[in-house]
C-alpha cells in the first residue's frame, strides 16, 4: 500500500468485511429514507451547476474546517445558489460523518451526494437511509462488476451515482457500466497533482447525454468558464469554499454572480 488511495479502499473493505448486518436489514433502513432529491437533474438543467462540498479535512491538506456546523454551511451554500451539496462521510481520512450528512440533508432542499468510498452493497444502501440522494463511485477502486452493480443498486433505489474517472480507460469503464453522470478528477488521487489538462481531454470523448462534471483544482470564475467553454455542466468544489469566510458569496462567484 504506497499510496493514500489504496490505504483509504483498503480500511473501507475490511469495514465492510466486519459487517454483519443483512441486506435485507440494510434495504429496509434505506426504503424508510425521505424522497429522493434529483441530483442528476438538478445538474443536467441549463446554466454551469455547482455542487458545494462540505469537508473537514483532507489527507493532502490536512485540517481545512474541523468545526464547520454542516447545516449552517449548507444554508450558507443553498443561499449562494449551489444546486447541490456533496458531504464527505469518512470518519478516518477526511473527519466527515454520518451526522453530518444528516444534518446538512436536513437543513436545506439541495440534494446530496455521499461523498466517500463505496465498496459495496451496504455502502449504497447506507447512504440511502442516511438522506442522500446520490453516491460516488471511484473507477479506479472498483472492479468492472463491482462497478456495474453498485450503479445499478443506486439507480434501483432511486439515486444518483457519480461515477469518477481519471483517463481514458476508465471514462470507458463508467460508460461501459451505464454511467449517465460521469466526474472528471482533475487531482491524480495517488500523488494528489493536479492536472488540468485531463478535463479537457476528457470532455471531448464523452458522448451526448452524459452529464458532466470537473472536480478538483477549482478556485476562480475563470476556472469554472474554462470548464464550462470544454462542455461541463457542473463543478465540484470544496477547499475553496469550506476556507472561505463568506461561503455563500464564493459560490455566487462560481457561478459567475457579481
């Protein structure tokens, strides 16, 4: 294990592994959740859409808000016009939290996306019952099968699934596998540089109909028109705007607000 990627995949699948709950428990918690928010659509309408995270810390940058309140942040982020949150979970590498997600899913009307490391089955239903309303799947962590299945879980039960990608190959993989909302990783997740190149050369091998967004590495307006000019439809920001003093005026600005 010589990078953080495969040390994060590889303690979410032995906590997997421990779980001894049954998927008929875990289908049951997840039916009983409040409607499903449209969070593909939410991007999919006209305009550059913004998806504002909420995160604590990251193991690249170490501590950015440890006592951020995640409602008051996602009333701050609605406020700014973001059309959706994302809410890191993972307790051991990033400080996020069930009870954050719950609370910011609880506070505003934005849908949400789970962001953490899904291995498998529970994962999916997990975020369900938690309140969300979409999942991330990271290519690079899932086998083909995996990666098949747990999109059609969360399609089955209503939600999103952000399938992410970091090259060529894997773009084809999400494609392959279905994905209709397909994330561009501008940061390399074992070395943790940057690339902003990658969204642009991924842009263009998407076919019509995929929604489209560029995480990573976005800070500035400009940022977001470049990406926008190369055919995305949404950002994924969250350094910028968990640093920020005035949250809600930093995602105006992203979204091209004066």
């Amino acid at each position: 294990m010589n990078n953080v990627l495969d040390r994060i995949v590889a303690a979410h699948r032995t906590a997997a592994a421990d779980d001894t709950r049954t998927l008929d428990q875990l289908e049951r918690a997840a039916l009983g959740g409040r409607p499903v928010r449209p969070f593909r659509g939410a991007l999919a309408a006209p305009g550059m859409g913004v998806i504002a995270e909420i995160k604590r810390r990251s193991p690249s940058k170490g501590e950015l808000a440890p006592e951020l309140v995640p409602a008051a942040l996602a009333k701050a982020y609605a406020d700014g016009g973001a059309d959706c949150l994302s809410v890191l979970t993972d307790v051991e590498f990033f400080g996020g939290s069930v009870d954050d997600l719950a609370e910011a899913s609880a506070a505003c009307d934005l849908p949400v996306l789970r962001k953490d490391f899904t291995v498998g089955e529970a994962d999916v239903y997990d975020a369900r019952a938690m309140g969300a309303d979409a999942i991330l799947l990271i290519v690079s962590a899932l086998s083909q099968v995996e990666l098949s299945a747990l999109r059609q879980l969360a399609n089955d039960l209503e939600m999103a699934a952000l399938v992410e990608v970091h090259d060529e190959e894997e773009l084809q993989r999400a494609l392959d596998a279905g994905a209709a909302l397909i994330g561009v990783n501008q940061r390399n997740l074992r070395t943790f540089e940057v690339d902003r190149a990658r969204a642009e050369r991924l842009a263009e091998a998407m076919p019509p109909g995929v929604v489209k967004v560029a995480e990573s590495g976005i800070r500035e307006v400009d940022d977001v028109r470049r990406l926008a000019a190369c055919g995305y439809d949404a950002v994924l920001v969250g350094e910028t705007l968990v640093t920020s003093p005035d949250p809600s005026h930093a995602v105006r600005m992203l979204k091209g607000a004066r």
